[in-house]
C-alpha cells in the first residue's frame, strides 16, 4: 500500500508535458490523465488531477514512472482478491450461495479500475471541490489515500467527515451492488473537500462486473408480488458511459434505472 501511494505521488510530479502522454479522450481509453471529473459538461471545475488505469480484465500501466507498472500490477491483483471475497460475504448475507455474485457478473472478466486523485493546497477551498457528491458504478471501491482528510460521506441528508484508520481500506458500495441486491444495499454517496495546507493523494481501486454483463436484481430476491425488480436491467459498458458522459451529481444514473422511472416516460 504505501509502494502503491508513492508510485501515485511519483506520477503526478511527473512534467505536464509527460503526463500530457496519458490524456485520454473517451470514458473508455484504457489510460487517462487530466484535470476535473467532466471538462465538457461539468460548468466548475473540480480542484483536482487524476490518473484511471483499466486494470482488468486487462492490464494496463503508464509508462511513467519506471516503477508503476510492476507496484500497480501486484496491488491489483491483490485488491481483486479482497473485493472478491468481500463480494462472497454480501452474496451470503442476500440469502444466495457464496459465489452467486461472482458468477452472474462473470467478475474472471469484471472491470477492475484504478484512479488515483491529487488534491492540491487550494487558496479558496470554501469556493472549491475537490469531487462533486456522487455514487460509483460498478460493486465495491477500495479507497486508501495519504493520511490527510478530506473524504466526506452522506448520512440522514448531513455530510460526515471519514478518517480511516492508517493502513486500512475505506470500502464504498457502488450501484451495481444496490441494483443486483435489488435496494437492500444502498450505493454510497460520497464527495472530497479539499484545504488550503496540505495535499490529498486518494487511491481508488473500483471493482465491476464484466463489461457486457446486463446487470439487474437478482432472480432469487424479486420472486414474489411483494418484492417487485426496483430497477431495470442495463448493460454495464452503457452504465458506465452514461455516467462517466454526464455531469456527476448524487445518484443521477442510478436513477435513470429506477422501476419508477419508467412510468413517467
């Protein structure tokens, strides 16, 4: 982990001409280096810098630094192993076999992303944000970052502070997991602040179905009246795309899936 956060460190030092090389132009290029979530839809721009790797099921890596690629390799891997045996214990807690979720979303081929974050001293952080709230696709995310603060959850409409312990993997719910659990787990709502002093590195390691996976509640939860499917199905590559091609704000795409949705169009 602390390799991993310093390979992080050591790109975003890189020149902007070197992590110039690494700008990606589509929400699917499999390296993108840039500034802000959505430079073409989103009206402020955030207070940071970023790096998404596609990570699985192919692996990918910068060229820059000469580290990354074998650190960022080993700790993908090992990240993957833990969400997946986190996903075996949800599967269980729904009532369905161990490996039900890893089966349906055929996760040999599931979507594995890293995205590291730079939040630099910001002059006005009052003025400022560092991510806008959202949810994230795909399962489970698995955040650690570099011991400054900044990442805020939502709770009861209030936004609380979360200080992870050293060491220690913060790990959000994504609306894959609320949308196959069809609402007995709710996607976290989360955004990063940022400060005037000292700079945040986070690093995100998002873990989704494969790409072409319909992903929709699961057959075992919706088969009687009283538990009607609370979303419909969608492909996980158009989730993904719808998303990551609009401005991010709470649950705006989970919404689009939503049961309910449909009986207003």
């Amino acid at each position: 982990m602390k390799e991993m956060m310093e390979e992080c460190k050591f790109f975003f030092d890189l020149t902007e001409e070197e992590k110039g090389e690494f700008e990606g132009k589509h929400v699917l290029d499999p390296i993108r280096s840039g500034t802000s979530f959505n430079a073409s839809v989103e009206k402020v721009f955030c207070w940071r810098d970023f790096l998404k790797v596609f990570v699985h099921p192919q692996f990918r890596s910068p060229t820059k630094p000469c580290g990354f690629r074998e650190i960022s390799e080993k700790y993908c891997k090992r990240t993957r192993e833990v969400a997946r045996e986190l996903l075996k214990g949800i599967s269980e807690s729904l009532g369905l076999e161990a490996s039900s979720i890893d089966k349906t979303l055929n996760l040999n081929s599931g979507l594995q992303l890293l995205i590291a974050n730079l939040y630099p001293p910001c002059p006005q952080p009052d003025l400022a944000m560092g991510l806008p709230p959202h949810s994230d696709h795909g399962l489970l995310t698995l955040l650690t970052q570099n011991g400054i603060g900044g990442l805020q959850l939502q709770h009861n409409s209030k936004w609380v502070n979360v200080d992870a312990p050293p060491n220690s993997f913060l790990v959000n719910t994504g609306d894959h997991i609320e949308i196959l659990s069809n609402g007995k787990y709710k996607s976290v709502v989360h955004r990063a602040i940022v400060n005037s002093k000292s700079t945040r590195i986070s690093l995100a390691i998002a873990n989704g179905p494969s790409l072409d996976t319909v992903v929709c509640p699961a057959q075992e939860l919706i088969d009687n009246e009283s538990q009607a499917p609370a979303y419909k199905g969608m492909k996980y590559i158009e989730y993904l795309e719808l998303q990551q091609s609009n401005r991010l704000h709470i649950k705006s795409c989970l919404d689009r899936v939503r049961m309910r949705n449909l009986i207003n169009i």
